[in-house]
C-alpha cells in the first residue's frame, strides 16, 4: 500500500508537471505570435481573450465530466490534447485559427486541472495529511523549466512550431511513462447534474480563492509595470518584481504541506493573507527596490499556497463530488485572476497605480477574514 500511494503521487506530480510545462511554453512565446501576425496590443488582447473565454466555458463541464467519467479517463485524455493544441497555435497561419486553438487551450487547460486536482485530493486522502500544495509546487517549477527552454529555443531561433512539437512530444512520453500508475478511480456519480449549486462553505472557498487569484492576476500583469513607473528603477531591473514574486510563491508551496500538518489549515489560511497584505503595503509605501523587491517576495509567500489548500478543502466537500466542486471554487476564484489586471488599469487611470495596489491589498487581506469562518477539522 506504501508503495502504490509512493506511485500514485509521483504519477500526478508528473501529470502537474506536464501542465505546467505546457503552458508556460505558451507564455514565453507570445510576443512572437504577436509580431508574426502584426498585431497591436488591443487586437493581440482581443485574441488572448479567447483563452480565459474557453476556460470559463469549460469549467462547469469539466467538472461533470471528471465525475462522469473518472478523474483518471479524463485526465490522460487532457494531457495528450493540450499539448496537441500547442502545437496547432504553433501551426496556426490565420488569425481564425489562433482564435479557435486558443479557445481550445483554455478548455482543455481547464479539464486537466480539474482531473488532476481531483486526483490530488484523492491520493492525499490516503496519505492522511495534507500534500496538495507540493503538487501545485511541480507545476509551479514546471513553469520556471518551460521559461528556461523557451528562452534557450528564442536564443537558438528555434521556430515556434518546433519549439512547441518538442515541448510536446516530452509532454507526450511523461504521459506514456506514468499514466499507469494514476490513481485507479474515484467516486463517479451517474446521476451528477451537469450544473450543480454550491452550498455556503464551497461559495466562502470560491471567495477565498478568488481574493487570492486577483492578488495573483495583478502581480502576474503588473509587476512589470509597478518597478518601473512606481519604484522607477532602470529598465534591467524591472523584472526583479516579478522574479522575487514567482520564486517565493513556488518556494512556499513545497513548504506549505509541513505547516499545515504543524499549524492547521485555518492558521495557514490566515496568516496568508496577513503576509500578502503585508508585502503590497510595504510596496506602497516604500517604493524603492529594496523594500517593494521585500514586499513582493512576501507576496509570494501569502498566496502561495491558497488556491492549492482551498481547492484539497473543496475537494473533500460533503455535498459535491469531488470534480463538481473543485470546478465550482475555480469557477469564483478564477473570476478574480481576470478581473484583477483590467481593474489595476481602470483605477489606475483613475488616481494612481499605487492606489490601485492598495485595494489589491485590501482584497487580499479578505482572505484571512474569509479563512475566520471556515469550519475545518484538521
């Protein structure tokens, strides 16, 4: 039994992994995309969006159909389509057909993280504690490996295409390797509605988890931005934000398991969103790089391991299976990751950049309040 949950957990942390990797690859050749079809950045914003429109789509019916069909089933069938889809943005020659791939991207990017986030919460139901967050911890040292290959790929003039068949194609032997030792099944409920209402504590997760993302969205979009008009450091520098950002959000989650073993998953909870809040007030109101790098890095730390937690806690739902409820929570959460950028650039525009951020901040800090209320036995 030791061992079969050993394999079981290696097979879905590669299956993260893969994730990850995939759609990472995406990110860092997006700029390329836009110069190969001579877009500006309104129209390049108008393709991107059908990214997040497909995912939005997906969400109440991948739900059923992890629970319909088995996360197992479903996950396999995700994981060799949605680096296929890669490819096909790579081999995209009209911008209709980069509007439609991408619109599949975000579908079946959805159906993989509902199905292995379902396998997650089944394989740390044998473990008896909680292991979710290392498994979000892969896909986040997945997406530091897929930025590593796309900048060694950009440096060799590697074209897309190629870049992505590649990426692929070791996507597709990962899957080869530990498909058979996936979690055999989990509960499938015939008779699951397509779409179900989620009772007050998965809509309190939903919140907790959206609180999370905004703050997540504008530091993935903004960073950038906020170094260099706001604490004005040289063009070099202005991605430090984002680097100290992404290091300690996946740094956080290999370690956040260990203290909610030790400390609970309440306590985790609330401490998050303390320490992001923290981090984006101190960015506020000490602008320079030395303190805003410091803020950030705590950022990083508080949203952590949030999403991860609040998705094990829907995932072990009385009321819900476990697919249907972990689509619902991303459903509310996932609402924040794409609210979150065009609000910093409404407010913005409005007063300052920094004002923006602290409404982001306020918002985070909702997660602690929210995490108050949750009733959890851990």
């Amino acid at each position: 039994m030791k061992d079969n949950k050993r394999n079981f957990r290696i097979a879905a942390s590669a299956f993260f992994f893969i994730a990850g990797l995939t759609y990472s690859s995406w990110a860092c050749r997006i700029h390329e995309l836009k110069a190969h079809f001579s877009l500006n950045n309104a129209e390049l914003g108008s393709i991107l969006f059908s990214l997040p429109v497909g995912l939005m789509i997906s969400l109440p019916v991948s739900g059923w159909m992890v629970t319909r069909y088995g996360s197992r089933k479903m996950l396999v069938i995700a994981a060799v389509l949605f680096p296929f889809i890669l490819c096909c943005i790579g081999f995209s020659s009209h911008i209709w057909q980069l509007i439609i791939v991408l619109f599949l991207f975000g579908f079946l990017n959805n159906v993989f993280e509902i199905a292995m986030n379902t396998q997650a919460v089944g394989i740390e139901a044998l473990y008896k504690r909680s292991i979710m967050a290392s498994f979000h911890g892969l896909w986040s040292l997945a997406g530091f490996t897929g930025v590593a290959l796309g900048t060694l790929a950009i440096a060799l003039n590697c074209p897309v295409w190629l870049h992505f068949f590649f990426i692929a194609f070791l996507c597709w032997i990962l899957v080869f390797i530990f498909s058979k030792f996936l979690l055999p099944a989990d509960a499938i409920h015939e008779t699951q509605p397509l779409f179900a209402k989620p009772d007050k504590t998965i809509l309190k997760l939903g919140l907790i988890a959206f609180a999370s993302l905004i703050t997540e969205g504008t530091l993935f979009d903004w960073s950038g931005v906020y170094f260099q008009k706001v604490v004005a450091v040289q063009a070099s520098l202005t991605t430090v934000g984002y680097i100290a950002f992404m290091g300690t959000m996946a740094g956080g989650r290999f370690t956040a398991d260990r203290l909610v073993t030790r400390f609970g998953m309440k306590r985790v909870l609330q401490c998050s969103g303390i320490i992001s809040t923290t981090g984006l007030l101190l960015s506020i109101i000490f602008p320079n790089i030395y303190i805003a790098t410091l803020g950030f890095l705590l950022v990083g730390i508080g949203v952590s391991s949030v999403v991860p937690l609040v998705l094990a806690l829907a995932g072990k739902s009385k009321t819900l299976p476990p697919g249907v409820a972990i689509a619902a929570v991303s459903t509310v959460g996932f609402l924040g990751f794409l609210i979150g950028p065009p609000l910093i650039g409404f407010i913005a525009q409005l007063t300052s950049l920094r004002w923006s951020f602290a409404l982001i901040a306020l918002l985070g800090f909702s997660t602690t309040l929210l995490a108050s209320g949750i009733q959890h036995k851990d």
